[in-house]
C-alpha cells in the first residue's frame, strides 16, 4: 500500500493533476497559445477534456490552481467559442461544465468570435488607410503602399470567400 501511494505521487504534479492530465491541460494551453488566446482557457479546456465528469467551476479553480475570477471569465468565453456547454449534475444546485469535443463545434466557434469580427474590423481600417495612401506626397512611396493596400484588400476578401467554405465543410 505504501508503494501504491509513493507511485501515485511520483506520477503527480504540484498542482495535484496527474501526469496524464497534466500533459492533456498543457497540450490545450499550447494550442490557445497559438491562437493566442489565454492560458488559463487552455488550462480550462484542457481539464474538462480530460476529466471522465463534469466540472464546477470551483472543481476547476481546486484542480487547475487558478482564480476564481480567471476560471470564471476562462468559461465565459469557452461559452461564447461554444466549446463548453453547462451540464446537469443530479439536484446539484452548482452548474457544471462539460467540453464539446466536435471539432466543427470548436473551429466554427473560433471563426465566429474570432476571425470574423477581425475581418469585420479590418473593412474600417482599410477606409483610414486608403485616405492616408492618398495624402501621400512622395509618388514613389504612395505607389508602394497603394500595392501593399490592394494586397490586404485581396486577403481580406479572400479571407471573405474561404470562411464560408470552411465553415460549410465543417458544419459549422
């Protein structure tokens, strides 16, 4: 018994996850960090994912070490993406959370919340920038930026064509 418990210790980490869990939580807050979102949503996502049941949001502040107050905004906007969604849990009066793992659900909640409104934004800012290319003096350096203008202007009504698609494609 006493080998059992100094192998379970040997296969915690210091916050009291699991070595397995710890790399599942850590594998989901490199992706975040990619899309450059939070850790604390990847902590989040990642604990969900791998737990066998629903978590509070106190489950996830005891098991991840975070704040109350970085949990609860990390869930809002896992919420927002649609990656979790609130489970019920018998007569408990807490709410729970689990993950959606379908990746259409997630891809479709990132383009929504994400990419679009960037995309959305950008159309504003091309508007600044188009004046500014026109205010230029120097012939030379408003030729490089009206080719440089037209550049994002391509991307973004590429971006525009290829998100319904992949939305389409996903389900989303």
């Amino acid at each position: 018994m006493v080998m059992n418990r100094l192998a379970e210790n040997e296969l915690m980490d210091t916050s009291g996850l699991g070595a397995l869990e710890r790399q599942v939580v850590d594998f989901f807050v490199d992706g975040v960090r990619v899309l450059g979102l939070p850790r604390s949503i990847g902590e989040i996502y990642g604990m969900l994912f791998i737990s066998p049941d629903p978590l509070s949001l106190d489950d996830l502040v005891l098991r991840l070490g975070i704040s109350k107050g970085s949990a609860s905004q990390g869930l809002r906007a896992l919420k927002r993406l649609g990656a979790v969604r609130e489970a019920s849990v018998g007569e408990e009066r807490r709410t729970y959370f689990e993950p959606a793992v379908e990746l259409k659900r997630l891809v479709g909640g990132f383009i929504r919340e994400q990419i679009r409104p960037h995309l959305e934004s950008g159309k504003a800012k091309i508007g600044r920038l188009e004046a500014a290319v026109r205010s230029e003096a120097d012939p030379e350096r408003k030729k490089f930026l009206t080719e440089r203008l037209a550049r994002i202007e391509q991307w973004m009504r590429s971006g525009g064509r290829v998100l319904p698609v992949l939305q389409k494609l996903l389900g989303a």
